[in-house]
C-alpha cells in the first residue's frame, strides 16, 4: 500500500482499477514496408485522418452546445494541427524516403513535433505538447481501427484514470458516466484537465509526481480529493473503510441539497451573500441548481486561452449569456487577470523572472490598451440587464485604478458614439488582493463601489510564499496574523465607507475558515460552487455575535499556531457536528 498526495482539484471519493495512460499509448515498432504496401497504407491512413477531423468537429459541435463557445476553440486549434503539413505530410514524406510504415513514420513524426513544443520556454506553446499528442493518438486510433482506450467501452465508473497529464478532449469522451476518478502527475488546478474534471464532477487530484512509476494497470486505487490521498494498492481494511466512507459522503452531499432555498443567514439574523466563481461559461447554470445568490468572481482569462483571441462580439455574446441566465442575481466579471502563471503568448511579452510579479493582471492589460477596451465594450454592451460589475485585479495602488478607469471611460464615450445601449451606472470594483492596496483601502475605497478580496494571491504576496510550489507550501497560512490583520483592515476601510467587501479566494469557501469569515464581517463569501452548501450549512448553524467574539480574541495572540489551536477549539465545538468526518483523523487536511 502506497500513498501519494497532490493538489485536490475536483472533491470525492473514488475507488477503481488503474488505467495508466503512457505516450500515445501504442507500442509502433519500426517496420519496413515495400511501395506498394506503402501506398496502400497511407490510402488508410488519409482516411483516419478525415474520420479524426470528422470526429473532432463531432466533439467541438458536443462541448460548443454542452459546455460553451470558448471551451469548444481547443478542438479548432486540434483540427488544424490534424491539417498541419508538419505533422501528416511529413509523416507521409518520411515513410516513402524510409520505406517505413506509415503508423511508424507517423508516430516519429509526431514525437519529434511534441518535443519541439515541450522545448519552448513559452508555457502556453508547451501546453500544445499535449494537444499535439492527442491529436496523435486520435489519427493513429482511427488508423490501427481500435479503441484508444479498448477497457473503456462501456461504462466504468470503477477505473481510475491515471496519467502524466490529460488533454480535454480525452477528459470530455471519458466523461462522468465512464470513470470514477482522476489523477495526473502534473497541473495546478487551473489545468483543463482539472476543469473538465469539475466540470464532470469526478473526483481529481492532479500534481501527484511520479505516480506513473509505481502504478500498474489494474491496480487497485483509491482517490480521496477530501483528504488528498491516491492510495495505490490498499490493504483490505482499507478498502472496506473507503467503501463505507465513500458511501456516507454520498448521502452527506445528498442531504446538502435541501439547503439549496434557504437563505445564507446566521442564527441571530446576520445575513450573508453565498456566491460562486465560475471559468467555464457552463457554470453559470449552477448560480440557480446551487441556489448561490450571484457570481462572485467570473474569471474571463480561460476566454482568451485559445488560438485566436474572441473578438468584441463574441465576448459580448458570453456575458450576455450568463447575465441573461442568472438574472436578476448579479455577475462580478473580472476583466483579464493574464500573466503570472496563465499563458499569454498572444502578448509579445519577454520571458520574465519572476512573473508573478511582473506583467500580470491590470498591468497587462494597461500596457495593451485595446485589448483591455475590447474587453470593457465587450462587458458594457452586455450589461442591459444592468445585473453586471466590473472587477479590476491586481491593483496596487491609486494610479492603477484610475488609469483603468480611463480606459472604461473611453469605452463608454466610444460606444455612446456608436449608440451602443449599456449601464450607465455600472459597478466598479477591485480585487484587494495585493498587500499594499489592503493597506491603502481606505484611500482606494473611496473610489470605487465593491471590494473582493483574493486571498490567494494576498497570501502569496504578503508572505513572498509562491503559491505554486508545492517546497514552501507549509508557509502558505491564511491565518498568519499578517493575513487577518489586513483582512480586517480591509473589511473596516470598505464599511466605514459605505461599500461592502467580498472575499473570493479559495479561503473563502474552507469550512474550516468559516468562524474567522463570518466574525470578520465579509458581506459576501465567493466559493467554488461544490463548497457552497456547505459554506451554507455552517453560516445557518452559528451566531454571528459568536464569531465576532471568536475572531476578537483571535487577535491577542502573535503565532500562527496558537490562533490555529484558538479556531481549531471553536471548529471542533460547532463543525465537527454537522460537517462530514469533521476532525476525524485524516480528513479536512
Ligand atoms: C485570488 O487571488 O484570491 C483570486 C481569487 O484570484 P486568482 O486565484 O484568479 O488569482
Ligand atoms: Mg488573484
């Protein structure tokens, strides 16, 4: 029995058999193979080719209507690598100068290509490794006429996909109903394949190193994303205790769901706005099936994580969407928070070091003006409804904020010229999410409506702790003093001017974190939407005057441990009751 541990990325419990995915997948050895026979080949092959566009344009046609317009690009930019003269010409080209066998020639082909990208410094142009690599494997499916994946036919929801890393159009065949859960040795969770894997609701756990080396195909496994365990080859015992802690976790989301219409209310009357973060325009939906009151953060930068930027129509086209669907509840839409650790190669941005410091955020998008103006007409011309804000990020000071907000003037005086309709009070507000604008907050919040505070970056940079290396993650703390003295900075600065402040970080939506939240006075917690009922569920069970208490005595002490142990005390007392496994050994880690 081996355990591993990761980055929970889509929460559960699964128990399967591994199905390891290495390469393509196909041992192709060398083969020669004589004219004739060549040529007959690659009449095959020419005609796996066209199924592979014929199928791919299937699955764009498929996630387009199940998913969304932008989610649904990836698979444009896969039929014009199928189209790519590199990739099958050459591959062509090379069996008849080798008189090799076309799947041979193709599949060195298409290795040579992947390592070229997988050589580039650029992260979004490495990413195309793997959408290269399933083209691939599609054609050579199609071409050797059997299954990819021949143990998936039919429905298995006890195999556990495992894999150094899954592109999306993979991840969208498997699909909810085929298996049961996920886990790759590389990504963060903002991967595709971590979105899909929200998005289908199977259980993820991504960034496990070195998985692949220890696992064998038909292994027994079990994923548990709740307490961040892949455990390969369980004992027993183990296994008969997952079995039953799997199913208790069932009926535990179940009974979460009567909560869906009732009110975010704490039990002495303070309410609460529940709201989700959404990236994938689909999301939307869940605003109403989880009975949030808004979107709290839309992050648009996954609209823009395609081979050709969406224009000023089609990114009117999805906020239009989403407005319409959740109205009269409200969307924050934050304008493009590109750079850092999200690609930007549509930017001929110098490679940087230290990118999260660099041109990320508002910056980016100051620096190519029209692109940002493109986005806020996009934003304006879809705000009618008049149920749309605009969050800026990244913004460290003053200077920062205006200058957005010139260029959102200049977008409305150009579509008043155009005669375009839009909100002509429209909200504008900033994420609090860099230190220095927590400690300016009272300045910045007299010119702006709203405040949303992302902790996740907030604690990356007070803490100069990289919230992507897994090395120094132990010093990632959102209960360093520092972090709750500028929360509580902010909340104060935002209220004693008259504006309420959110908070939309992944803190926001920790259970354990719940008390602290609520006693910090935050009017609005912005959740991944599988962490809303739950979030709920706490706000409904405890008073607020409690938790003002609680977080006042938080502040007598100067460790980190010692306020843990002091929220520790208080979550044992009100959570370990209503929340599943709460405080029991292993869980909520
Ligand atoms: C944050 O920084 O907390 C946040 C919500 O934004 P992102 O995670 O997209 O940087
Ligand atoms: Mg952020």
């Amino acid at each position: 029995m081996k355990v591993f541990r990761g980055i929970p990325s889509s929460s559960g419990i699964a128990i399967g058999h591994a199905l390891p995915l290495k390469g393509t997948g196909f041992n192709i050895k060398r083969a020669h193979a004589g004219e004739k026979e060549l040529e007959e080949q690659i009449v095959l092959f020419q005609k796996a080719v066209e199924k592979t566009k014929r199928e791919l344009k299937k699955i764009k046609n498929t996630v387009r209507h199940e998913i969304g317009i932008e989610e649904s690009a990836i698979f444009d930019a896969h039929i014009l690598l199928v189209n790519d003269p590199n990739l099958v010409e050459k591959a062509i080209k090379n069996a008849r100068e080798e008189s090799v066998s076309i799947d041979y020639a193709f599949t060195e082909t298409l290795n040579s290509l992947v390592q070229i990208f997988e050589n580039m410094p650029d992260e979004y142009l490495k990413e195309r490794a793997n959408d290269l690599l399933d083209v691939g494997k599609r054609i050579l499916k199609n071409y050797l006429g059997i299954q990819m994946a021949p143990e998936l036919a039919g429905d298995h929801t006890d195999l556990i996909i495992i894999a150094h890393n899954i592109s999306p159009s993979d991840m969208v065949e498997l699909g909810k109903k085929r298996i049961g859960g996920l886990v790759t040795e590389v990504g963060g969770t903002t991967s595709h394949a971590a979105i899909m894997a929200r998005s289908l609701e199977v259980p993820a756990i991504v960034g496990v190193s070195n998985i692949l080396s220890e696992v064998r195909p038909d292994d027994l496994i079990i994923v548990d994303s709740n307490s961040n365990r892949v455990i390969i080859d369980p004992d027993e015992e183990t296994v008969k205790a997952y079995q039953t802690l799997r199913r208790e976790y069932v009926r535990y989301i179940k009974s979460l769901e009567k909560l869906r219409n009732e009110e975010a209310v704490t039990r002495d009357g303070k309410r609460i706005k529940l709201e989700i973060n959404m990236e994938l325009v689909n999301e939307a939906d869940l605003v109403n099936s989880y009975g949030a009151d808004g979107v709290g953060l839309f992050r648009t930068e996954y609209l823009f994580m395609r081979n050709i930027l969406p224009t000023e129509e089609e990114q009117a086209e999805t906020y239009q969407y989403i407005s319409q669907i959740i109205y009269p509840k409200e969307v924050v839409i934050r304008t493009a928070d590109l750079g850092g650790d999200k690609f930007i190669s549509h930017f001929e941005v110098p490679k940087e070091m230290n990118p999260f410091l660099g041109l990320r955020g508002i910056r980016l998008c100051l620096e190519y003006k029209d692109f940002f103006k493109t986005q806020l007409k996009a934003i304006l011309r879809a705000s009618k409804l008049k149920n749309i804000r605009i969050m800026f990020p990244m913004i460290s000071g003053v200077d920062e904020l205006r200058q957005a907000k010139a260029v959102l003037g200049e977008a409305m005086d150009e579509l008043k010229e155009r005669g375009t309709e839009f909100d002509e009070e429209i909200k504008v507000g900033i994420m609090i999410e860099i230190p220095s604008a927590a400690v300016i907050s009272d300045i910045l919040a007299t010119e702006v409506d709203f405040f949303s505070i992302g902790t996740n970056d907030l604690i990356q940079y007070t803490l100069a702790v990289d919230r992507v290396n897994e090395k120094i993650s132990y010093l990632y703390n959102p209960i360093h003093p520092a972090i709750l003295r500028l929360i509580k900075m902010t909340v104060n600065n935002g209220h004693q001017n008259g504006i309420p402040v959110a908070m939309c970080g992944q803190m926001a939506g920790m259970a354990e974190y719940a008390l602290l939240l609520i006693g910090m006075d935050l009017d609005t917690l912005s959740v991944a939407p599988s962490n809303l009922l739950e979030m709920k569920k706490i706000i409904r069970a405890v008073e607020y005057d409690k938790c003002k208490q609680i977080v006042q005595s938080s502040f007598q002490f100067n460790d980190v441990h010692l306020i843990s142990d002091h929220f520790q005390r208080y979550n044992k007392e009100y959570l370990s009751g209503i929340l599943f496994n709460y405080g029991k050994e292993g869980a909520n880690e």
